[in-house]
C-alpha cells in the first residue's frame, strides 16, 4: 500500500475520531442543559430560533447566576416568610387583588433575600429559571396576570391562578422545614386549587 494512502487514511480516520467526539461532547452538554432547564431549554430555544444560541444564552443565565452568591434562608427567616405569605392567602378571601399584588412583593422580597438581584423582571426570571427551572413558568403566568390585574383586566378567577402560580414559586423558594404541613385559616391549599373563596 502506497504510504501516502495510509497517512490519508489515518488522516481521516482522526477528523471523523475528533468529529466523533465533539458531536457526543456537544449531545451531553445539549442533554445536561435540558436537564437543568427543563421546559425552560425549549422556550429557549423557541426564543432563539437554534440550538446553539438557546444553550450559549442558558450556559450564560448559569455562569451569571453562580456569581451571584444565593444563598439558602436560614430557619427563622424562613418560617417569618411563611407565616407573611399564609397572611397573603388569608387576605385572599377578602381582598384578592391586594393579595396577588402582595404575593407578587413577598416572592421579590424572598429572592432578594436568597441573593438574586432585583433588577428588571425578564433578568429576574432568567436569574431564577437556572435553580428554580420547573417554576419559573409559574412566575411570568403570575407576572402577567398581576400585570393585567394592575390595568384592571384580571379576573377574580385570573387572580385565584396567579395566587396558585406565585405560591408554586413562593414554596420552591423556601427550605421543606420551613412549610407547615397544612396551612392556618383563611384560604386553604385545596381551595386555592379548587376555585373557592
């Protein structure tokens, strides 16, 4: 066999190595994001319009919210949250417009708390999407509907849902021992989820 042929051969047999490699290299970090992200890899990559902008944008929101320091609640900053946030629910019943735009304040209120910062609502939501990836849809369909109850076009149904959206965020914010296992007066769980008030 000619010499040359063989280093051609070998040649090529180390682009398709390499190709091989950096293509499963590229699948494992594809699958370790969409992992992480959950829905919130597909509406990136959605919003992007390709794979790698999308996984360039999530590695990005990743890295910016490692610089962060968030940090966990300690226990009595906890349990002071929850009983602030069973008040929110309690109020519900009565005023369900002054307890959603409360809800939206406490859920500010424990994020800047943990360490994220406060800044305009889609950087929050990116910064919160990297640790809290199955609830970050809860936020902006609680967000939207505070939006629209804040232009008066919410109603007590919408608000009853962002109640729900902001208490899935609210309860992933904060540590298991700091939840009660069922909540005081006022609006129960099972209400909130059922409709009534």
């Amino acid at each position: 066999m000619d010499p040359r042929l063989s280093w051609l051969i070998v040649a090529i047999l180390i682009v398709a190595a390499i190709a091989a490699v950096w293509w499963t290299l590229r699948r494992q970090r594809s699958a370790r994001l969409r992992r992480r992200f959950g829905a919130e890899y597909d509406r990136a990559l959605r919003e992007s319009g390709g794979v790698k902008l999308a996984e360039a944008s999530l590695a990005e929101r990743a890295a910016r919210v490692e610089r962060l320091h968030i940090r966990p609640l300690t226990l009595d900053e906890a349990t002071g949250y929850q009983r602030a946030w069973d008040g929110v629910q309690e109020r519900f019943v009565d005023d369900p417009k002054g307890a959603v735009t409360e809800a939206d304040r406490l859920v500010g209120e424990v994020m800047h708390a943990r360490g994220y910062p406060l800044g305009e609502f889609e950087q929050r939501v990116e910064d919160i999407s990297v640790d809290h990836p199955d609830v970050v849809m809860n936020y902006r369909a609680a967000r939207e509907i505070a939006d629209r109850h804040a232009k008066g076009q919410a109603s007590t149904e919408d608000l009853r849902q962002a109640m729900v959206h902001y208490r899935a965020l609210f309860r992933d914010l904060l540590p298991n021992a700091a939840r009660p296992a069922t909540p005081r007066k006022g609006v129960s769980e099972s209400d909130l989820a059922r409709g009534r008030r």
